[in-house]
C-alpha cells in the first residue's frame, strides 16, 4: 500500500470505508482477564509491582537527570529528589500543603505561597501533583517565581488515569486529567512558548493497564515504550526559567 501513490492510497481507503471493508467482525475480541468492571488492582498497581504511570515518570526523570542538582525542591517527599540527583543535589528541601508531615521542610498552599521567597531552587520536582490543584495556573505562577533564572522546573501529571482522590474523602480532591495541549497553553501563560518541553507516554494497551490497576512488569518494554500520541497515559514537562540578563559596567 504504502508503494501506491498518495492519491491512490487515499482512493483506496475511502473505497474501504464506503463499503465497509475496514470494519471487523462484531463479537471477535476476546476480552480475558479484563472483561470485567471492577479493575483488577484499586491501588494503581502497588500491590502488584511499579505502577505503569511512576514507569513513565520514573523515565521521564532519568531523561533529565542531569537538571536534579544545588538546591532542589520537591513536592510531598525527597524520594525522586535522591534518586536522579544523587551527590550533584546540595540541598533538599520537600513542599507539603498540610503540616505535620516530618519530611516537610516547607508548609505552604502553593496556590498562595507569596512568604516563599523568589529565585530560589535550581530544580523543582513536581511529580503527580498538579491534578490535585484546583487553581492550576495561581501554583504555576508560584513554581516558576520560586525558580531560580536558569534553574529547570520536572513535572508529571495524568493524562489517562483512574480518580486517585476526592473531596470529603481525603485531605484534597483531584481536579484535573491534563492533555499536552493544554498544559503546554497553561505554562507558557507564565513561561512563555519558548521554554516550555513537553514529553508524552503511552498507548492503548498501556492506558488499559493503568486502568486496571496492572503493573509495568506484567508488559514488555516494548509495549511500555510504544508512543501513541492519541493516548497520553502521562504527560512530562520540563521548563527552564531564563538566566537573567548581564549588566553591562559603563
């Protein structure tokens, strides 16, 4: 097909769809273990090895391995902070918005985090985070004010995922499943276009695992790894703030 030229490949397939030749038998799939409406694990995949999505930003992470050091912050624990910064971190300090967590360092709504002062961190982990935020675009501001020029700003967030936390229930809700296209808009608000990466993971089969609560040992690497940009399981972020501009003496 691909040998045919492009106005023949495309007659072909609208000859296909007139005529229903792409569409496949009805009752074919074979649904297995998921045929069912409970998943299989409601703990993401904890009780069964590494979740598919801390997979991905486990991977993402890695990639930008070498933007975890100086002063680093991250958000609700240090565990990413020590394992992709290693000896190149000088100095952790963690961010939690209820107090008496003993890792916090820092207590602060980051939706209102004006006492933190600015340029601060050279990196920022923010992993699995920003869903949780109803006003988004207020922790924005406030993440890349805190950011020192040249520091570098890691975040992860859900694209397709199950609720992971309700209001009522626990200690705050989840408010948002991001798509790339948006979360590139919302950062480039404060940002700009020009500094703002974004990195997306998944595919089918890797969003229907998340769903149900399977591992990422129980799919290949292959799978894993396989990038289909119409399923965005989870969406990494990588936005370096400017140096700022040298003074010139006269």
């Amino acid at each position: 097909m691909r040998l045919l030229p492009a106005g023949v490949r495309r007659w072909l397939r609208l000859q296909r769809r007139k005529y229903g030749l792409l569409r496949r038998p009805v009752g074919t799939v074979q649904f297995g273990n998921l045929g069912q409406v409970s998943p299989i694990s409601a703990k993401f995949g904890f009780d069964r090895g590494l979740p598919v999505d801390r997979y991905y930003t486990e991977k993402f992470l890695s990639a930008h391995s070498a933007d975890v050091h100086g002063r680093v912050l991250e958000i609700g624990d240090n565990r990413y902070t020590h394992k992709f910064g290693g000896d190149r971190v000088t100095r952790s300090d963690v961010l939690h918005v209820v107090e008496g967590n003993p890792n916090a360092t820092i207590v602060a709504d980051l939706t209102r985090a004006d006492h933190i002062p600015a340029d601060l961190f050279d990196c920022i982990i923010c992993s699995q985070t920003l869903q949780m935020i109803y006003d988004v675009r207020a922790a924005l501001r406030h993440l890349y004010r805190i950011l020192k020029p040249g520091g570098v700003f890691l975040a992860t967030s859900h694209g397709i995922s199950r609720i992971a936390r309700r209001e009522g229930v626990d200690p705050w809700g989840e408010y948002w499943h991001f798509t790339s296209q948006g979360l590139r808009r919302l950062l480039q608000e404060t940002a700009g276009a020009a500094a703002v990466h974004i990195a997306c993971y998944g595919n089918v089969l890797a969003a229907i695992a998340s769903l149900h609560g399977l591992a990422a040992e129980e799919l290949s690497q292959q799978v894993l790894d396989y990038a289909d940009p119409n399923y965005e399981v989870l969406i990494g972020v990588r936005v370096v703030k400017p140096e700022a501009p040298h003074r010139h003496s006269g």
